[in-house]
C-alpha cells in the first residue's frame, strides 16, 4: 500500500543518474538482504534466472570458456554461459546430497574452463571445502545457486556467501516470494557494479563511466519493480519463522 500511495511502481532510468541504481524500495531490499546474510553487496534482479546471467556476464565468462555445471536442478544454471556464447560442461552429482561431486568437477576442467556454477539443492550447501578448493587451485570462478537454501548455514556462514557470487530465489515455488524476482550477492566490489551494469543496458552509459573493461557490458532490463521489492522486504522478516516450520515438518516426516 505504501507503494500504491506513492505512485511510483518503478524509478529505474537507463543512463548515468542516480536512479540508475533503482528506487528506495529497491535499495532498501538490497541493503536489508546484504545485512540479513552478511555480505557486502545484494543485487535485486527480475528473476533468479537473470541472476544467474548478470553472474555468468560479471564475471567474464565468453566465447570460448567452459563453465562446469549440475546436470541435477533447474534449467538455469546450466544456461546462463549461453546467454554469453560460453559452454556449459555437466559435472556428476555425488548419491547422497545431489550436490556437485568435487572429484567429477575436478575430471573436467581443461585450460578453457572459467568457472563452476554450483547448486545447494533440496537446501542442501554444495561441498564448499572440496569444490572452493578446487577453484582456487585452477583459478576459478565459482557462482553458488543458493534458490533452495535460503538461511542454510554451514560453519557460521549463509548458503549464498561461499562462492564469488551467490544467487537467490524470490518466485512462486520458494521460500519466500515476491511474485517473480532474484537477488545476487557478492563481496566484490567490481563484480557487484558489473551485475548493476548488466542488469540495466549497460551499453548506454559504459561510455560515460569511461570504463576500461568493457567485456559482456551490453546489458539486459532484468530490473525489479518497486512493488516486488517492497513485498520481498516483507517476505524477509519471515524467512527465519518459516525455514523452522519446515525443519518441523522434515523432522516429523
């Protein structure tokens, strides 16, 4: 209603200004979603799936690379090195948590490999100490689909936070929603202005930041609505009340 009275269902321009970033329902959502599961940048997008795409094209994956991925989720992950002409490669899941097995992500990394898109399924973290090992001994990227793990937490930290970039859920079928939306985060300064970038024609004003990496920097609309954000705020204040009443529900059954 808040919204509604204030007649502005969205402030997003495309051009160097400071709606460039997106109206106050929109940066609020994003700073309470940093805060909530400790990183330093959230990104709000229209959709997980364009969070995965503003991640693959942040981090530079392009003609050429390879992007190792689950055979064991959700188109999306598995597409979004297509959106930038890059080839996604599957990986084996292990047969007890369905997560990437480490040692099957490790047989498939060749000198084109760029990054590894990797899914916490059925709230499931993927097996951060093997897999981000991996990664950082072949120097690569690795972008955490955490749509099913919302709170999850693994030594202290919070599903979404182990990888360079995290990706979150907010559409129908999750824990929480906001109608349609996603969330990135990421503790990369450079990363996160690239995903803002993308997310909202960044051919348009690459020019007038007089950015030297141009790469992957002709960009979508994947922006949210300030009504989404708005209800999504909502959503997560009850996130934590509802991931107990599933864990109730799983322990019963």
């Amino acid at each position: 209603q808040r919204v509604f009275k204030s007649g502005v269902f969205s402030k997003y321009v495309a051009s160097w200004h400071e709606n460039f970033y997106g109206g106050d329902e929109v940066k609020a959502l994003e700073k309470e979603w940093a805060d909530y599961y400790g990183v330093k940048h959230a990104v709000s997008v229209n959709s997980a799936t364009s969070a995965l795409y503003v991640a693959a094209g942040a981090v530079g994956v392009g003609p050429g690379d390879e992007v190792i991925v689950c055979p064991y989720t959700m188109s999306a992950s598995a597409s979004a090195p297509l959106v930038f002409n890059a080839v996604p490669v599957f990986a084996d899941i292990d047969d007890i948590y369905f997560c990437l097995d480490p040692k099957s992500v490790e047989e498939r990394i060749t000198e084109r490999t760029k990054a590894i898109i990797v899914v916490d399924i059925f709230g499931q973290i993927y097996d951060v100490d093997e897999i981000n090992e991996i990664a950082k001994k072949h120097n690569l990227i690795v972008i955490e689909d955490a749509a099913q793990a919302p709170g999850g937490m693994y030594r202290g930290k919070m599903a979404g936070s182990f990888g360079d970039i995290g990706v979150f859920s907010l559409n129908y079928h999750k824990h929480i929603h906001s109608g349609e939306g996603g969330i990135a985060v990421t503790d990369d300064d450079e990363l996160a202005d690239r995903m803002r970038m993308i997310r909202n024609h960044a051919e348009v004003i690459a020019d007038q930041r007089n950015l030297s990496n141009l790469n992957n920097l002709v960009g979508f609309n994947f922006r949210m609505t300030e009504i989404e954000a708005a209800i999504a705020r909502e959503q997560l204040k009850k996130l934590n009340g509802l991931l107990q009443k599933r864990i109730e529900n799983i322990e019963y059954l």
